[in-house]
C-alpha cells in the first residue's frame, strides 16, 4: 500500500500491465472509482488496456468483473484502440470471450423485467421494423413494457 494509503491510477495500470491479480484486486477494493479513470490528460490508456495488450486474461476478467469500459478508445482513433477491438485485431481469443461474455452479463443485470410475453415480441418487432405508431400503442396498452427487456438482451430504448 502507498504511504498516504491512496492509490493512484499509475498504480492500477502498473498491476495490470503485470498481470497482477492480487494487487489489481487490493486497490479496486480499496479505490474502486479508479477502474475507468485514464492515465493522464495526454495519455487515455485505461488499466483495461494494459491488461489486453499484456495479455493478461485473468487480470481482463477481473477489470472487467469490477465495471471496466471497455468500449473507451484512444484519441485520435477511439474506435480503433477500444480494449474489444485490440483483442480482437491481436486475436486474443481468450480476452474476446471474456469481454464479451461480461457485456452479456452486464445486459442482463440491466433489464429489469426479463419475463418474455407477446406482447413483449411484437413491441420489439415494432420497434425495430421502425413501426412507431404500433410501438406506442402497445406501450400505452402496456406501460410496464418500456423497462422490458427483448429476448436477445437489450431494452426497448437499446432495441431502437
């Protein structure tokens, strides 16, 4: 532990760089606000970064366990350098599942009524088929719908 007790977000990029579980684990229990904080003005690596380029898939898993924005790239090509995509472009299998299957999860957590009904099928096929008119009929008729979650994962709002 730093002498004042407080870590910095050097720190937590420093673990993951290394691949180390405990310490990545010590500080987020310590300073969890730090799991999406970039390194500097001028440097917008992520601890989530390191851990893909590194290839450390236990420290990814745990990053991203604890709430890590993997979808954040870095300037100037923010959608070329986000965590998914340099996984995937270096063909870390392994990393690719573990992201992917967090979103998964974390979709999931976010639905709050994941109960699939008809009329829960034909609001989502309104909506995505661009039907609005239909889509507020069924909402008005079912106003418990609009926090619905679609089968596939994924809300109404998300859906459109």
């Amino acid at each position: 532990m730093p002498a004042n007790g407080t870590y910095k977000i050097a720190d937590l990029c420093e673990a993951a760089t290394d691949g180390d579980v405990s310490t990545i684990q010590q500080i987020l229990n310590k300073q969890p606000d730090l799991i999406n904080v970039h390194m500097a003005e001028n440097n917008e690596h992520r601890a989530i970064h390191y851990a893909v380029m590194n290839q450390h898939t236990d420290a990814v898993r745990i990053l991203m366990e604890a709430g890590a924005n993997h979808t954040s790239g870095i300037y100037p090509h923010r959608d070329a350098t986000d965590a998914l995509t340099i996984a995937q472009e270096r063909g870390l299998d392994d990393i690719v599942h573990i992201i992917r299957k967090e979103d998964e999860k974390r979709q999931l957590e976010a639905c709050k009524n994941i109960t699939i009904t008809e009329e829960n099928n034909a609001l989502f096929e309104a909506v995505q088929k661009g039907l609005d008119a239909d889509a507020l009929s069924i909402l008005d008729q079912n106003p418990d719908l609009l926090d619905a979650c679609h089968r596939n994962g994924g809300s109404v709002i998300h859906t459109a």
